[in-house]
C-alpha cells in the first residue's frame, strides 16, 4: 500500500506536469491573438470583403441574397417565404440604378430605373406583366406619360417637349393617332381629330 509521502510527490509531479502544459497554452494562445492583431491592423478597420451574401430564416430556406451577378449587375433580392423573388434592389451593368416589385410568378408589378443618369422612368404592370402605366422623362429634357390597354398598347400619351410645350394624343387599336391637342412652343393651341373614314377635322381651321 502507497505511503502518505509517496501520494503526495506523485501529485506534486502531477501539478507541475499541469502549470508547464498551462503556461504552453498560454504561450501560444498569446502568439495567435498577436498573429491576429497584426493582420487586423494590416487591413482597413471594418472592412468585409465577399461577392456574394444569402440570407436564410430558421427554416434554412433562403429569403435575401446580395451579390454581383456575370453580366456586372450588383442585387439585393428579397424572396418570399416560398423563396420566389418579391423585390429587387441593385444596379445594372452599364450604371443605371434599378427598383422593381414582382408577383409571385415572376411578373413586374411595379419598377422604377434611371437611365443615363438623368432619364427616371416609372411602369406599372397588371399580373402577367403587362404594362399599364408608364412616366418619365427623358435625356433631351422631355417628358411622356402612357396609359395602355388592357393587351399593352399605349392608347394615351401625354407629354411636354424639351421646350415645355404639352401635347395629348389618343391612339386606335391598330396604333394610329385619331386626336391630338397641342400647344406650340409660341402658344399656339391646335387640335387635330381623325374619323374612321379618314376625314379629319382640325381646329383652327387653316388659312386658305
């Protein structure tokens, strides 16, 4: 049977043999945390570097991803919990800035895009996708506001030239303009209306 004394060097061996492997851990734990602080201050302070991100809910199905696509295009993309996408956020390639809300087949219901850095354009669609609704302006200054049918075919279009001058123009099934009301650059109002026999009847009547 072991002695008192031998049970008490035996754990006294134990104890040392435990402060060295400490201390070594420590050691090394003090050599990372170095290691660590130096790459830290050799990149830019709260900088995350990735080119893609994706959000998913505690179910593991994916809700948001942000990232830069092939064609140059940086999205965030929201999806529903079926993760069909809803909404987009992002800019295209070539620079224009883009909003876009989606039905749950894919369709735009809604967008906003700036083209050329000065050429906002606001659509509206009906399930499907097909537009209704559409306004802005464009690079040389003018501005033009469609309404469809129910098929897409702009039938109403108002707008301004670059000069301000408004103008109101209905338009057939088939595309051909059958009223336009304008006022001239020199305030000169006119009105053109056009039957389904061809006679048309202008307002004021021309000079003969």
């Amino acid at each position: 049977m072991e002695s008192h004394e031998t049970r008490l060097e035996r754990l006294e061996q134990r104890y040392r043999r435990l402060q060295g492997v400490t201390l070594t851990a420590l050691v090394l734990a003090g050599l990372g945390m170095g290691a660590t602080v130096l790459r830290e201050e050799s990149m830019p302070s709260g900088e995350l570097v990735a080119s893609r991100f994706v959000l998913t809910d505690a179910k593991g199905r994916t809700r948001a991803t942000w990232g830069v696509e092939e064609n140059g295009a940086t999205q965030l993309v929201l999806r529903d919990t079926s993760g069909r996408p809803r909404a987009l956020l992002g800019v295209d390639g070539d620079g224009s800035p883009r909003l876009r809300f989606s039905a749950q087949g894919g369709e735009m219901l809604a967008e906003l895009t700036v083209y050329s850095d000065e050429a906002p354009r606001l659509t509206l669609a009906k399930p499907g996708g097909v537009e209704l609704f559409a306004v802005g302006l464009q690079v040389d200054g003018s501005s033009r506001l469609e309404l469809s049918d129910p098929d897409g075919r702009p039938r109403v279009i108002l707008g301004a030239d670059e000069q301000g001058s408004p103008g109101l123009l209905l338009v057939d099934r088939k595309g051909q303009p059958r009223v336009n009301l304008r006022v001239s650059p020199s305030d000169n109002a006119s009105l053109i209306l056009e039957g389904n026999d061809g006679e048309v009847f202008r307002a004021p009547v021309p000079v003969q």
